[in-house]
C-alpha cells in the first residue's frame, strides 16, 4: 500500500468515527437511552462475533433481537441501515480525497488507472504518433443504463446522501472552528432527515419514473463529466507528444430504460416515445444553460479583434429567419451570435421550424464560432468552455442517449405468423422448421412492396410489435437518427429470429430494397445470446447468417458492423458462474474469428449485471477480462441500476470509474499493461479451462437442476418471495408469471441468494471444478501463473475472492434452517458450505495469499467495516420472515411484519452495496 493510500484509510476510520458520533447523537435525540444503548450493544456483541467468538456471540445476539417489541425493532432496523449508507458516503469521500492527493504530488507519482497513467503507459511503451491516431479511431466505449434498475434506495435518499458527502468533503478543507461547527450541524441535520424520511417506495414505479431516475444521472453528473474526459484526455496527449489530436467522441451512454419491452408489458411504442421526447427535454435545457454561460464569458468585441467572414454573414442570415433587425452591442459579435442561438433552440423546444432541425445544425454553429476565435487567440490554450460545450453537443446530440429497443424472439415470431396468415403468404409461419422460416422471409425481404397496411386490424399483441417498428422510424425523424440505433432480440436461438425483425423493419419503412438491389437499412439488429446453449451455438449461426446475400447488403448499409449482445445474467444462472464466463469468453474469440474472415466488424454489448453473480465487478476489470482481440471492436457494456448510484452520483466518483475504463481501453486495445500481464492466453492455459469449466458445470447441474428439492430450499431458504414486494422495479420478477424455475429473472435469484448471505451464484462449482483438475494434472503452478499473467483468470479468481468474502456461512446458517422439511435444509446447506470451503481454500492457493483479499486492502477493510453491521440485520430478517411465513397473507399483522422485512431488504443491499 503507498503512502498516500494509508494516509486516505487512516482519514477513511476517521470519517466513519466521525459519522458514527453524530449519528449516535441523532439516535438519541430520536429514540432516546432505549435505542442508542439497543444499538450500540448488538453493534459491539456483532464485533465480538467477528472476532472469533461466533457460536455463544451469535446466540446472544438472536436471544436480544428476539426481546425487542414491536417499535423499537423497527427502529433498530432502521439504524444499522442508516449507518450502512453511511459507511458508503464515508468510502466514496475516502476514494475521492485518495485521487485529489495523488494530484497534489508532483508528476513522478501518478494514481494507478488514472487517464495520466494510461497516456504514460504509451510514451514507456514508444507508442508513435501514428500509433495513437490508429488508437483513437478504435477506441469505442459504450455504457447503457438498463431498463430495469435494481436500486433499492429511494432518489429521495440518495439526494440525501450526495448533500452529506459534499459536507464531509467540505470538513476536509475548513480550516476555522466555525466552519467545522457549522459544517457539523449540517451533517446533524441530514441525517435527522434521512432517518425522518420513508426508506421504502409506496409503490412500484412506473416506466417514466425510471426514466426520470435515469435522467438524474445524466443532468447532475455525466453532462458535464463525459465531456471533462474528453477533454483531459486530448490535454495530457498533447502535453506528452506536443501534437494535439482531435479526440472523437469515444465515451457515450446509452439507455434502456423506455425500450425495454422483454418482459415488461408497462412498456409500449407509446411508452419509448414519451421517453425519447423526456430526453430531448432535458437535454434542450442544459444547452440553453451552457449557452447562456457562454454568452456571458465570449465579450469580444470587435473594436478589439478581427472575426471571421463566415460568423458575420451567419449573423445576417439568421437574423433574416428569426426576423430581428439588430442587436445591442452588435460590436460583441459572439454574444450575438449566440443570442441568436438561444432564440432558435426556443424554437426547436416549440416545435417551430425557426429552431434547429437537427443538433448537426447547433454544432456547427458552435464550430464557426471556434473557428474564428482562431484569428485572435492562442490555438494552443483553447477556451475550454467553447471546447466543452461543442464536445456535449457531439456527444448528447438532441437525443441525450441513445435508446436501444429489446424484445424477445418470441413476440416476433407470434407476430410474423398472424401478419403471415394474413397476407396468404404462410397459412402457420410458427409450424415451419428453420429453414422453410428462412427462405420464407428472404422472399418477403426481397419484395420491395409492403405486405401490410395502416389499413390492415391485427390481435392487440401483434398490432403492438408492428407498432413499436413504426415507432423507431418515427422517433429517428423527430429526434435523429442516433435516438434509436440498435434493435437487440431476447432469446436468440437461430438465423430466422434475426431475419424476422429485418421483416418487420422492412414493413416499418427502416428497412429497404430497391429494385436495383440497394439496400438501406437505418437499424442494426443484434441477436442476445443469453445460455450456455446459445453461446456454444452462437458462432454457427453467425457463419449461417454472414453467408445470406442479402444480410450481408444489410450491413453493407450499416457499415458492416455487427452488434452482438452478451448475456452473463442468464448464462450465469444456466450454467454457474465459471462455465458462463469462460463460454462467454470462448464465443466473443470465435465470433470475432468469423467476422474478420467475412470482412465484418464487430461490436460485442455486454450484459453484466452489478453483482457479481451476474458478470459484476469494477468497470475497468469487465472490460481487461475480454479476449484482447475484441477491444478494438469497440465495447459496449450494461450499467445495472444498482451500480448508478454508487459510480455516477458523485462527479468525483464518476469521473474515477470512467477514466479508469478509458485509460485500461487504451492500453488493452495496445496490447500494453503496466503489471506486465498477458492478454493471450496459451494452449496449455486454454486446455485447463476447458477441463475445470467441464467439471464445474457438472457440479453445478448436480444441484441446481437435478437435485428434485433444490427450488423448495431456495425458496425457502432466501427472502425470494418477500422481494416481490420491494417496489425496485418497474418490470416483473418472472417471466409470464411462472414458477418455473426457466421463467424465474436472474435479477430476483442473485438478490435473493445475495441477502441470505449464501451468494451461491457467484461461487459455487466453481471449486470442485479447480480442484478436480488439480487432482488430475497437480498443476498448481500453471494456474498461480495463469491468475498473474492472463487478465480473464485475474478477473475471474478476484471476484471470487470478493463473493467468498461477502458470504458468510454462519448467516447462511440461519437462513438454511428456515427451510421446513428439515433433513433438505441441512443436507443442501451441508453441500453449500462443503463447496465454500473447497473453493476459498483452492481460490487462496492460485493467489498464493494467507486470506481473501490480501491483494486489495482497501476492499478487505471496507468489507470488515460492514459485516458487523449487517450481520443484525441478516438475523432480524431471518426472524421476521420466519414468522411473516405462519401469517395469513394480507392480514394486518402480516403487512407489519412485511415492513419491517422490507426495511432489512433495503439495508442489507446497502450494506453489500450488491442488489441484482
């Protein structure tokens, strides 16, 4: 550990005291002697069982828990999830003062991952000019908000939170004891309001309050956050090869929040319409904010500089559309042009054609402004403000993000076969096998004229689908092309689920033929390839779809590129944790592999989840797991609802988290890596992970699928049908309302097994699968060298360290007796708590170390912080739902049991800050 990283975890302990004193403070004013002492007591026996003394410890604490009433049991609740969240703002403050004490040392000490350490890393390495501007054309990132957030804390709470953390940062740089003593009541006054405020949603939220949850993010951070890295980018290049490069823009965020209809029948064509005209609300707003800011920095007047010919001449023009006949101060020739600017983007906020049609428009306006500042300032000290506002109107266009549209394979086909039947062109399109499905809609893509009319009245559910396609065009004429880009199809099992959406754009006017044979095509379809099936599958059906004509004319006018979607969520739950990531890993090299031979280029979209049993971890360690070869592809990666929060509330945070991604793109896309890491893997490396992938998937199979009471202990075992009731979400927990375990979401089955403290789907086979084939081979050696040098395996070995170490046997316990029959609770759990063991000792052999997580301290103190905090709540919830479970469903004791179980829901997510 450095230096300054000691420095940052002292100030990290002391920040928590800090918190924890006024905290108290509060918890007396509020509850009195009774609370403050009930707290503080189960907070020091919960230490005192984490220090060695479990069994007595443990009894102790469930003997107290038990004697609390009613009242103060809710309220002791509530505390320990109150000082959980605020552990979070005590290490967000931690990571924030660790980065602005790296930049307050000279250049020879640079943080790790940071935007200056990746440019370094390409001068040690002689990356040429030449080299960088090859790089800066492949650098791509793409980051998507999901349309189904698991976040369970309120915006409300985390506005909260954000006003606290900004206080502590303050209490770092006030110097006076006034300024301590005010800054002190203010963090007081907060957090009496936290605990005054309701933690739990009323009801679940609709579609468009998740839109506008999303939006936050993109209003208070990332419109100024994306832009700054940018920008810093093109300066710390600049200042290393004194060439200033003109950096695209590589860094976008996208959303499906609005367009995803899988599952979800709150969402309709109606639905992403609204969200799209909510996006160009808000980013409407913000440019005639920039611009305002603008307007009042750019006093130039032109008594004192020349200007260039092209301003003056789009002044007149303007002013001649807008009907205004001069200006005041018409010598201060930037603010009226920019004047001129606001007035048109009020139009373009009415609708009126005076305003801009297109955000091309408004940028070039921005450009004839940066051009003819050229004439009287210095090129190399640019006004960054100008600079900044051109970069968000790149990025941000008039559509915010981009919104991808999702539905499942299914509704596609349910829909061709009526429109189909209809039209006498297949009487059971459903019936037919793959290959009659084929040649049958190439025949229809191939007809230019359409099949259906406005005219033409379909059931409710195929009148939909055909609606949403007429939706996209829509949308792409009001707000751009870039509002609706990607069409991704759940479920993809064969070439005809690719060809049937084509079909349905086709009739939509996306899609076209001409009779010269031009295709123009204005949506890229990309398949979602989601269990272990499809991912062995999926590099033959690519080869089948690449070799039809008329697909290829499709990418030919998409540019030839393929977007290809990654499930870890599905694959995770399909096969465990290891086999899904070393097949996900096996598809993108094969995929890759055929692409290039077609000529094809690719983009891989990562569907990874928060948690870790869902493909989790940090953003930058996501990305240097991929196979080397795909990061040139471009990378396009899910951020689920409940890592928003923690990396995009803060601009601090933010900040961190993107350029630590940017900076491990740009060097993985070079193939370079400070700790000397392989990218490639060898034979022998690959061999081995065949072989261990083989044997986890058969352990994982043994009890998920064959073992006949494995559902019966995990829904009795986890609070799996007390989640249904926290409001997080707007879309189900199961598909089509089954209790298959199939229909069942890998967001509810993650959260479930997260809360019991077993995270089974983040660890488990995962062992017996490592062990087996050191009993075969004894090739310790191979494995410790392929976790120090093969950045998937680093990836993979860590999150394990990080799912090993947030379980907890001990609490698993308490859940597994809460399972009736007893002789499946003892003998499933026994099984669990066999394969734990295994798996921590053989994961603490290949990292060579003495505990988990000896390699990233800062994790390691952060999780010790936590579990004597959420242990009460695990054994509080254990007990409120046991008991819930003897009540009549709906009575009046039932709904309070009910809450209070929420309230442990809530805080325990908080406190392993992973939800779904």
């Amino acid at each position: 550990m450095t230096s300054i990283e000691q420095k940052s975890s002292i100030t990290l302990w002391q920040d928590v005291e800090f918190l924890t004193q006024i905290f108290d403070q509060v918890l007396y004013h509020q509850g009195g002697d009774t609370l403050l002492n009930t707290v503080k007591g189960l907070r020091k026996l919960s230490r005192e069982s984490r220090n060695g003394h479990e069994e007595d410890t443990l009894n102790s604490i469930k003997r107290k828990i038990t004697e609390l009433d009613p009242n103060l049991r809710q309220n002791v609740i509530h505390a320990f999830s109150i000082h959980l969240h605020l552990l979070n703002i005590a290490e967000q403050n931690f990571r924030t003062r660790r980065r602005r004490e790296y930049q307050a040392q000279d250049e020879s000490v640079i943080q790790p991952g940071s935007l200056e350490a990746g440019v370094k890393t390409l001068t040690d390495n002689n990356v040429t000019p030449e080299q960088v501007t090859e790089l800066l054309g492949k650098l791509s990132l793409e980051l998507v908000m999901t349309a189904h957030p698991t976040e369970a804390t309120r915006r409300t709470i985390l506005q909260i939170h954000k006003r606290i953390a900004r206080l502590l940062t303050q209490w770092d740089y006030s110097y006076t004891r006034y300024e301590k003593k005010m800054i002190k009541e203010r963090i007081a006054n907060e957090i009496t309001i936290l605990w005054q405020t309701q933690e739990i949603r009323q009801n679940k939220p609709s579609v468009m309050k998740e839109v506008s949850n999303g939006l936050y993010f993109f209003d208070r951070v990332l419109f100024d956050v994306l832009p700054k890295i940018h920008d810093d980018l093109e300066d710390l290049l600049f200042e290393k090869y004194q060439q200033r490069w003109k950096i695209p823009s590589f860094l976008r965020f996208g959303s499906w929040i609005g367009g995803d209809r899988d599952g979800n029948p709150n969402v309709k064509a109606t639905t992403t319409f609204d969200t799209l005209k909510k996006h160009r609300e808000l980013v409407l707003n913000k440019y005639i904010g920039v611009l305002e800011v603008l307007k009042n920095r750019l006093s130039h007047s032109t008594s004192k500089i020349n200007v260039s010919d092209e301003i003056q001449e789009s002044i007149k023009k303007d002013q001649k559309i807008l009907g205004i006949k001069g200006w005041y101060k018409e010598d201060e020739v930037y603010r009226v042009k920019l004047s001129l600017m606001l007035k048109k983007l009020k139009y373009t906020e009415q609708d009126d054609k005076r305003g801009y049609s297109k955000s091309e428009e408004l940028l070039a306006d921005l450009q004839l402004i940066q051009d003819s500042m050229k004439l009287h300032h210095p090129v190399n000290n640019p006004v960054k403000l100008l600079r900044k506002v051109i970069r968000q109107v790149d990025l941000f266009g008039f559509h915010l993000a981009s919104l991808d549209i999702r539905n499942h394979s299914g509704e596609h086909e349910s829909a061709l076969t009526e429109i189909l039947q209809k039209v006498n062109i297949s009487a059971d399109y459903s019936a037919l096998d793959e290959e009659e499905k084929v040649q049958t809609l190439i025949s229809v893509l191939e007809n230019p004229r359409p099949m259906i009319s406005i005219y033409d009245e379909f059931t409710t559910d195929t009148l939909e689908v055909i609606d949403t396609f007429r939706m996209i065009k829509r949308a792409q004429d009001t707000f751009g092309l870039r509002a609706i880009e990607v069409y991704l199809i759940s479920m993809t099992d064969n070439v005809s689920d690719l060809l049937e959406v084509l079909v349905l754009a086709k009739e939509a006017g996306l899609y076209r033929v001409y009779p010269n044979g031009k295709v123009v095509s204005r949506i890229h379809v990309a398949p979602l390839l989601e269990t272990i099936d499809d991912l062995k599958n999926g590099p033959e059906m690519i080869k089948k779809l690449f070799d039809i004509p008329l697909y290829r004319k499709h990418l030919d006018a998409r540019g030839d590129l393929q977007e290809i979607m990654l499930g870890y969520s599905d694959s995770s739950k399909d096969g465990g944790n290891i086999t899904a990531n070393w097949e996900l890993y096996q598809a993108q090299q094969e995929i890759h592999d055929i692409a290039s031979s077609y000529g094809v280029k690719l983009k891989y979209f990562h569907g990874r989840g928060g948690s870790l049993g869902r493909g989790g971890g940090p953003l930058y360690a996501s990305i240097l797991s991929q196979p080397a070869v795909t990061l040139g592809d471009g990378v396009k990666i899910t951020e689920q609802g409940e890592v928003l929060s923690s990396r995009y509330l803060l601009e601090d945070i933010a900040y961190r988290s993107l350029e630590q991604a940017t900076s491990t793109l740009l060097t993985g896309i070079m193939g370079l890596n400070d700790d000397q890491t392989s990218m490639q893997p060898s034979q022998e490396e690959v061999d081995a992970m065949h072989v261990i992938s083989e044997y986890a998937l058969k352990k994982y199979q043994e009890l998920v699928f064959e073992d006949p009471s494995f559902l019966e202990y995990f829904n009795q075992a986890t609070p799996l049908h007390e989640l249904g009731d926290l409001n997080i979400g707007s879309r189900p927990m199961k598909r089509k309302g089954s209790d298959r375990f199939e229909d069942l979401r890998a967001i509810p089955w993650v959260f479930a097994w997260t809360q019991s403290r077993q995270l089974l789907p983040a660890w488990y086979a995962t062992g017996t699968g490592i062990k087996q084939y050191l009993d075969e081979t004894n090739n310790l050696e191979l494995l410790q060298n392929m976790y120090k040098r093969w950045p998937f395996f680093q990836a993979t070995i860590n999150n394990l360290q990080m799912a090993l170490t947030k379980a907890d046997v001990y609490t698993a316990h308490e859940y597994a007796k809460m399972v009736q029959d007893t002789e499946v609770g003892s003998r499933i759990f026994g099984a669990i708590k066999a394969e734990y063991e295994v798996t921590k000792d053989i994961v603490l052999k290949i990292a060579e170390q003495e505990e988990l997580l000896d390699n990233r301290p800062n994790i390691k103190d952060s999780v010790r912080l936590r579990n004597p905090l959420v242990d009460p709540l695990n054994l509080l919830q254990v007990q409120l739902v046991s008991k819930l479970r003897t009540e009549e469903e709906g009575s009046e004791k039932y709904q309070e049991l009910l809450a209070e179980a929420l309230l442990t829901i809530n805080g325990i997510a908080a406190g392993l800050r992973n939800t779904g």
